[in-house]
C-alpha cells in the first residue's frame, strides 16, 4: 500500500512538471521574435536652434582679406554660445566683416572672433596685411595714371616712369622717355580702403603698394623723377615671374617731329687718369641705355 502511494505522489509529480514546460514551450514558440537593434529605424530629433554664429565658410591663413563668401551665419547649441562670438541679429551684419584681415589662422567652420580680426583704419591694420619682409608705400595717382579707377585692391600692377633725361644731339638737349620701373606689385589700398564692396570703378587720390624694402627707396626716388603710372596686369599672368623683354620708349618713337633728334644722340666722356685728363671719348647714348635695360626692370617681390 505505502509502495502503491508513493508510486503515485511521483507520477502525479511528473505530470505536473510535464504540464508546466509544455506550457513553457507552447509560449515560447508563440511568442513574436523581436526585432534586432539594427533592424529598428533610427531617429535623430535634431534641435533647430534659433541662434546662429558667425563662423568661417573656409580655411583663413593669417594676412587673408575676408571676402563674403569667406563667412557665413550658422545655427549654435545655445548652452555652447560664448559671448566673445558674434551673433546674428540687431545690427551686425555679414557685411561689416569683408574687408577685415585675419589675425589668426582660422579653420572652417570655426566661429569668428573680434579679437581675431583687424578692420580696415584700425591700428595695426596694414602691418597686419603685409607678408614678412615686405613694406607698404603710398604713391599719388590720377584718373589717368590709376586706370580711371580700373585698379582695386589685390590687383598686380606694373609701374611705369616717364622723365627727361639729357642727351648730346645736334637739334636739342632733353628727350622725355618712358620704361618700367618695377613689375608685378600688388595693390593693397586704393585711398584708405582695402575692399570694394561694390565692385564699381572708384577715382583714387592715392594708391599703396607691397613692395620690397629696395624697392620702396626706389619708389621714393621714382616720385621726384617723373611721372609715375599704374599699368594693371591680366588677372591671367598676374603673378607670373617669368622673364619679360624690358625697352625703354623714346619721344622720338612716337612723335615724327621728333624722329630722328634722339636716334644719334651721343655722349662725350672725359677720361681722367691719376686726377688728370687723358682725353675724351663719344659714347651712343641710345646703346648705352639700352644695354643698362638688358637686366630688366626690379619685380615687386624683390626680385632681379
């Protein structure tokens, strides 16, 4: 009899253990596989921030002249905003930037400072623009001799000088000639102004120039010479140093009164040994500058 109940409490055990998984097993299958984390789309919520920066479209070397479409305004997280940025709104406009030179090398899309930037008349501007070396001078020009305003900032120009220069001729004493002097000189200012915004062509009082150091001694000479003029260079060779032929125009090239008075002008040379004379000799004055010419004119980077 105990054997009998025992028999029983285990089989009556056994089933209900069976019931149970067959139930674990029954919800298992029945179940819905879930999905996997790269099945399920993702969602980004993007915050529209109503700030917005201003910061740089592209990168900035130190020296650059900011354009306008050197910046740009672009939207901020609003906890990150410092207040040395400049924000939109009230009355800073992109505007008031171009023109400006950078201070400071400045990567894309990085926020723009104040106090990376130096605006044009404020101190320290000019030695800001200029590249180590090189020297800033100003030179006086007219509608004729700046292009009628044809010459803006950050063009190269070639300079020409047109002077009188004595000669030995048989029908006058002075001929007027005209060379270039120096050649690829950038423009940095026409005026006081390093930018123009409008693009239209403005008559100029003065214009300054990037030169060398020699080259700004020459230029200071150049002023009390003759007449000085701006000669814009195509945009295509505008920074090319390749070797040019140099000459010299005579006012006898060009005038047919003239023809001819200058053609055999000579120089007559005393020629002194020990502090005395030992004669004299006739030089071709046309031959001797044109030879002085075969060198050609100084470049505006300084160099020959």
């Amino acid at each position: 009899m105990n054997i009998n109940m025992k028999s029983v409490v285990l089989i009556g055990i056994a089933l209900v253990v069976a019931g149970i998984t067959a139930m674990l097993a029954r919800s298992l299958v029945s179940a819905p596989t879930p999905q996997l984390a790269s099945d399920q789309p993702v969602v980004v919520q993007v915050v529209d921030s109503k700030m917005k920066v201003l910061v740089a479209s592209g990168n900035m070397p130190v020296g650059h002249f900011i354009k306008a479409d050197d910046l740009t305004w672009q939207s901020w997280p609003d906890e990150t905003v410092h207040e040395s940025y400049i924000q939109q709104g009230g009355d800073v406009k992109l505007e008031d930037f171009v023109g400006a030179v950078a201070t400071t090398n400045m990567a894309s899309g990085e926020p723009v400072l104040n106090n990376r930037l130096i605006k044009p008349g404020n101190r320290g501007f000019m030695a800001a623009v200029l590249p180590p070396g090189m020297r800033a001078i100003s030179v006086r020009i007219t509608a004729t001799s700046g292009n009628a305003g044809f010459v803006f900032p950050g063009d190269k120009v070639d300079i020409l000088l047109t002077h009188e220069v004595a000669i030995n001729s048989a029908n006058r004493d002075k001929a007027r000639v005209s060379e270039t002097v120096l050649k690829n000189v950038r423009v940095l200012a026409i005026n006081q102004r390093t930018d123009n915004p409008t693009h239209t062509p403005s008559i100029g009082k003065t214009a300054t120039l990037e030169v060398s150091a020699k080259d700004a001694e020459k230029i200071s000479l150049i002023k009390s010479m003759g007449e000085l003029t701006l000669v814009l260079r195509s945009i295509g060779n505008g920074s090319s140093l390749v070797a040019e032929n140099s000459t010299i125009t005579w006012d006898s090239e060009v005038s047919n009164q003239l023809s001819g008075s200058t053609n055999n002008a000579k120089l007559s040379v005393d020629v002194f040994r020990g502090g005395l004379k030992d004669g004299s000799t006739t030089i071709d004055f046309n031959k001797l500058m044109n030879q002085t010419m075969t060198s050609g004119p100084i470049n505006g980077s300084g160099q020959e």
